[in-house]
C-alpha cells in the first residue's frame, strides 16, 4: 500500500510520525468478531494479533493494555503487579472519552489522551504483530520492537 492511500486515522498519522516501520491491512469487520475473525480473515495466527484493552483501576484512572488475541487478561494479576485494589474494562462511551476510539477500532497509538501502557511480556518474542491501526477493519503489521520503541510499555504477565 502507498503511503498516499493510508487512511488518516489518529493511528496512523502517529505511527508516520514516529518513522515506524509497519504495513496496513483491511479486512471486512464484524461486529464482536475480535481478533478471531480478523485473524482468519487475514490468514495470521489469532496470537499474533494484538488486542487494545483500555481498563481502569478502582480510582478510575484509565490505561491501556495489549495482549494476544487468543489470550485473556488476569485482572487479578494485573492489578496485583500495577499495586492497586482492582481493575476492570472501561464501559465503550468512556473508553471512547479516552483514546478518541470506538470500540473494535482502538488503538494504543494517536489516543486522545496520554495513557500508561502495560504490554504482555511474550508479545516482544513474536517476528511480527498485527494491532489495530485506528478504524474497524483496519490492522497495522510490524515489529513488535515498533511498538515498544513508539510507546515504551511496561512489560507485563496477566495473560491465561
């Protein structure tokens, strides 16, 4: 894909920005399809592709945490490592108030607000990731030194 028909999501805008080394990939959405569908549709491996949760602890203080697409998020162990009560996933509306992003369509790149982000450990020893590029549909590939060089995420183990 030229770099003149990249859509002008928030997203990619900021991965340009940063010189990052990645490719665009569409694919027809699904509602509540997740990275199941997207990964058959593209042909990947559902672990390769990552997931953009936004939560928030007890304070509601927002952050945003990547994991496999085949793998959940202890909150339990994430709330454990992060030194607070609980954590749970933001309500769609609040999320959107977060990043600028619907839901299906969140990226931890470009968000609205400056966000802390936690990124599961074993996510760095894949060759390469798919994550959401700003828009339903619509993934960005690249390596996952990419993202951690553009958001510096602290390393986490919550996935089971």
């Amino acid at each position: 894909m030229s770099k003149e028909k990249f859509p002008s999501t928030p997203a990619v805008l900021a991965l340009k920005k940063g010189n990052a080394a990645f490719t665009l990939h569409t694919y027809a959405y699904e509602e509540k399809g997740g990275t199941r569908i997207s990964s058959q549709k593209l042909g990947v491996d559902e672990h390769c592709v990552i997931k953009t949760l936004v939560m928030e602890d007890e304070t509601a203080r927002p952050f945003i945490i990547l994991m496999h697409g085949d793998r959940e998020v202890s909150t339990k162990n994430l709330a454990r490592i992060m030194g607070v009560k609980s954590v749970s996933p933001c309500r769609p509306d609040v999320a959107h108030r977060h990043t600028g992003y619907v839901v299906g369509g969140t990226s931890p790149f470009g968000t609205r607000k400056r966000l802390d982000v936690y990124i599961e450990k074993t996510i760095a020893d894949l060759p390469e990731i798919l994550i959401n590029a700003g828009a339903r549909g619509l993934l960005a590939a690249m390596p996952p030194a990419e993202l951690i060089r553009l958001l510096s995420p602290r390393e986490v183990r919550v996935g089971i």
